[in-house]
C-alpha cells in the first residue's frame, strides 16, 4: 500500500474537521485514506488507535472538532463535568459520545459520536479553553442538576466555591460564588433539575477543601450534629495555629478527614505533631477515613457526635 503523504502540522498531531484540512490544502482523496480514522462526519483522527482511553477522548484536541463542524455548538453537560473535573460521578459519563449544546432557535445536533441538547444561552455560559467552546463551570453545574442527587450537587457547588491556596495552586480566586450560582438558576427559571440545584445552593458552604469532606460535612449535619466550621485557621496556643478540615470552636472539638495520603512516613509525623498541637491547645481531635464513611457514615457520625458530647454538647 502506497504511503499517504504526511499531514500539515497541527492535523497530524490532533483530531480536526475536514474543513480545515482543505482549508490546509489536504486532498479529498488524502481525507479518504483509510490511515485516518472518521468518528463522525466531517471529522477525520490521525494515528487512529481504537483502544483511545476516556482521558485521550475527553481532551480538548478531541472534543474541538466536534463542536467545529456543528454550527453555534459547545461542549456540555457530562462531556463538560468531564473536561472541568468536576468530583463524583455523573450518570452516563463514561459513555465515549460527546455531549454538544446549541441555542433552542437551532435543530439539536444528530450525528454519529454526539448527543445533542439545546437550551438557551447567556453570553458569559460559554467559554472558549484551548480553541474549545464549552459551557462554563457554572452552567455545566445547572446542566447536571437533573442526572446528579442533592448531595452530589452540592459536592460539586463546594467544588466550586472552594477557596484556592495559591502556594499549591496557579489561581487565588475561586471558581464561582454563592453569588454566582444564584444567578444562575434565576436565569433559567423551569429547568429540569433545577429543584435539586437549589437545594444543593442551600446546603453549598464556602470552606470545603475536597469532596470528602463535603460529604462528611453534610453526614454531620444530616445527623443532627450542629453546623461547623470549615478550615478556619485557629489559634490553639500562643504561637500555634492549626486550621482544622471541621471545627467545632464552641466545643474545642477538630475533625480532619485523612485520605490515602496520610499513610506515608513523613504524613505519619506531621500527624503526630498536630494531634500533639491539638491536645496542648484543649482541643479534642477526631480523625476520620474512608472506613469511617461507610453505611452512609454512621461511623464518622458518632465518632464526631460521642466527641461533642464528651465536651458538653447538647443535642436540641
């Protein structure tokens, strides 16, 4: 078989439409070689590998195309939760097509590799990353509200209200506010899902570092134990600041959740001295793991709740 010619870089080392590669001056016979893979119509993949992972497929380069050869389209709903990474698990997420948004004035997109939604759109719900358009974090929030329970919802909302530290991070502002969110289920006022969303917007609190501890958050609560603090930096001695995951200041009660990270050496030691900070300062500390968060943590619940007790809670 006669050797196709190279393709004009940048096609040849990403998906693209077909447009583009005779915008590049790529021949229609050299688009229908059989080296290049068409996932749909109008797009064509070089180097077409059919074990293409769900990371390779949800990459911007890969989903681009698709949005390129419909019209006034974006990437969305669980193709948006994917590319942002959102926490948790949507329903249908891992299906391989491509969610695609247009406005409501415009035919739903029917192709090969793609589901199609439309809905209406504000100027500021779509954004452009890497030469994709996709629904911004917000919106793509809203647009999940219908497949993800409360509770996921408002994984997702802490997510995105979280704080960024910026000596580990390249931001220092949040991705969204209470403020922003709001606004969002105003705007689109009749939404499916959009009940859920917002109660998710209640139960959404500012503080949370990760989706663990939202959800041991809202266990605690759900449990009727009172609504704490989160990762308030709190002066336990003269010259001693710790900044506890859930606190309970009234109570001098700490809660820190430790994932698979804490299982190191060096994390051991650093474990060690803060549990030695919190019990010089008179706070009791609580740790909690993955174990702890089972059957709907029960566990975590009365760990946290027997702590409180021990230091003069009273349940109402």
């Amino acid at each position: 078989m006669k050797t196709p010619r190279p393709l004009p870089e940048p096609l040849a080392l990403a998906p693209f439409t077909c447009q583009e590669a005779t915008d590049a001056g790529v021949s229609l016979r050299r688009l229908r070689h059989q080296a290049l893979h068409s996932p749909s119509r109008g797009i064509r993949v070089p180097d077409y590998r059919p074990a293409l992972g769900p990371a390779e497929s949800f990459a911007p380069e890969a989903i681009r195309p698709f949005t390129r050869v419909t019209e006034f389209s974006a990437a969305s709903h669980a193709t948006a939760f994917t590319f942002w990474k959102f926490p948790g698990f949507l329903p249908g997420q891992r299906d391989p097509r491509v969610h695609i948004s247009r406005p409501d004035t415009m035919a739903i997109s029917r192709r090969t590799g793609v589901i199609g939604h439309v809905g209406q759109f504000f100027d500021d719900e779509i954004v452009s990353v890497d030469g994709l358009l996709v629904t911004s974090r917000v919106r793509t929030w809203l647009d999940i509200s219908r497949k993800m329970s409360v509770e996921e919802l408002t994984v997702v909302a802490d997510h995105l209200l979280r704080i960024p530290r910026p000596e580990f991070e390249t931001r220092d502002e949040p991705h969204a506010t209470l403020g922003h969110l709001a606004d969002m289920l105003d705007r689109h006022k009749g939404t499916p899902g959009i009940r859920k969303a917002r109660l998710a917007l209640d139960l959404a609190r500012v503080g949370a570092d990760s989706a663990p501890e939202t959800r041991l958050r809202l266990a605690l609560e759900f449990g009727g134990l009172p609504e704490p603090q989160l990762n308030v930096r709190t002066e336990l001695r003269s010259g001693v600041v710790r900044q506890p995951d859930i606190g309970y200041p009234e109570h001098q009660v700490a809660v820190e959740y430790e994932g698979e990270g804490h299982s190191g050496a060096e994390q051991i030691v650093r474990d060690i001295a803060r549990e030695e900070d919190y019990g010089r300062g008179g706070w009791l500390l609580v740790r909690i793991s993955k174990r702890h968060m089972q059957k709907d943590a029960r566990s975590a619940v009365a760990k946290v709740r027997a702590a409180l007790l021990s230091r003069g809670w009273l349940p109402k």
